[in-house]
C-alpha cells in the first residue's frame, strides 16, 4: 500500500508531536489521530515510536503501558500488524518487531527485541526475547512493584554445580517445553 504525500506529512507530523509531547493523555490522543487503535487506560511515555507509516497496523488493548523510548514497528512487506493485549507492559527501549502478538499481561523488559509472539502473562528479555519467568498479576500503574514481583516465578533453574547446565522452559504451540540454556563443550 502506497501512502499519499499528504497522509505521509500528517503521520509524521503527529508522530513527533507525540514523542516529545508533555504528558501520556497527549500522546494517546495524538497516536490515535494518526490511527493506532488505542483502547482505555493506556499510557504511553516519553520518545516512543510507534509505525510511522503503517499506524493502522497496530492495537493496543486497554490498560498497556509502552515504556519510554520503546519502538513498536508493525510493517514489512506483508506483515499483519502488531497486537498488544491488555494489560501489557513494554518497557524502556524495547523494541517489537512486525507479526506478533505481546498476550495479556505479558512484560517486556527494557531493552528487548520481540520477535516473536510472546504467551499471556509471560516476561521475556534479551535480543532476541525470550521467556524468563510468568507472572501472575500484570505490571500496572496500581500495581506495587512487591505485589508484582510475589507473583513472580522464575523460569529458568538454579545451577548447583559447574558441570550443570541451566533448564529454561520455552513456550511452545501446546504450552511450556524444557530445553537446555547452553551446549557443555
């Protein structure tokens, strides 16, 4: 799909506006008027990047947070889009990739690179993201970092010797499977 001069002018334009305008409310609306579908209670932060050209392609569902300087990029030549589910939280830097979905009340830790679907309720970090622990109450602006973080639980074991290698349990099409984190030389 072609973009018109005009419409190209009117994306970017709002896009800047966003990223430095002052406050979330702002931005949510600024976003929405270049046609990102945005539902209730989302909040947006400082410096976020979200499709320039193709902003029809994404939805974030309602109460998402998208952490400061994180880019959502939801178009290459026959992408489907980027949807973030409710309740999700992208934090600072991330950076989302086209053709996936971020499932309800997962989290993105600073810095990562999503390219893949992410699972209800699951935390991923690392370039590329990857699954490091599930939680069970999503990261909200009600939510205290304590209560968040006792429903944390790892998904990796401890390694109690060196010659042990760390399990780290990956999500899959019919749930979890185990696989070993690194190869023993």
């Amino acid at each position: 799909m072609s973009e018109s001069l005009l419409r190209g002018f009117k994306n970017r334009l709002l896009q800047h506006l966003a990223r430095f305008g002052p406050g979330s409310k702002l931005r949510v609306y600024l976003h929405r008027a270049r046609g990102v579908r945005i539902g209730k209670g989302v909040w947006i932060g400082y410096d976020v990047i979200l499709d320039t050209s193709r902003p029809d392609l994404i939805t974030i569902e309602d109460d998402c947070a998208i952490s400061m300087r994180a880019m959502v990029i939801a178009h290459f030549k026959e992408s489907k889009g980027v949807k973030i589910e409710r309740g999700a939280f992208i934090g600072p830097g991330a950076i989302v990739l086209p053709n996936l979905v971020v499932g309800q009340g997962a989290v993105v830790k600073a810095g990562s690179v999503v390219s893949q679907s992410i699972p209800p309720g699951t935390i991923v970090q690392g370039n590329p993201a990857v699954p490091v622990a599930r939680c069970e109450i999503p990261l909200w602006q009600d939510i205290s970092l304590r209560e968040f973080s006792k429903g944390v639980k790892p998904l990796v074991s401890r390694v109690s010797s060196k010659n042990e290698s760390p399990v780290s349990r990956v999500p899959s099409s019919n749930g979890f499977v185990e696989t070993n984190s690194y190869q023993k030389n």
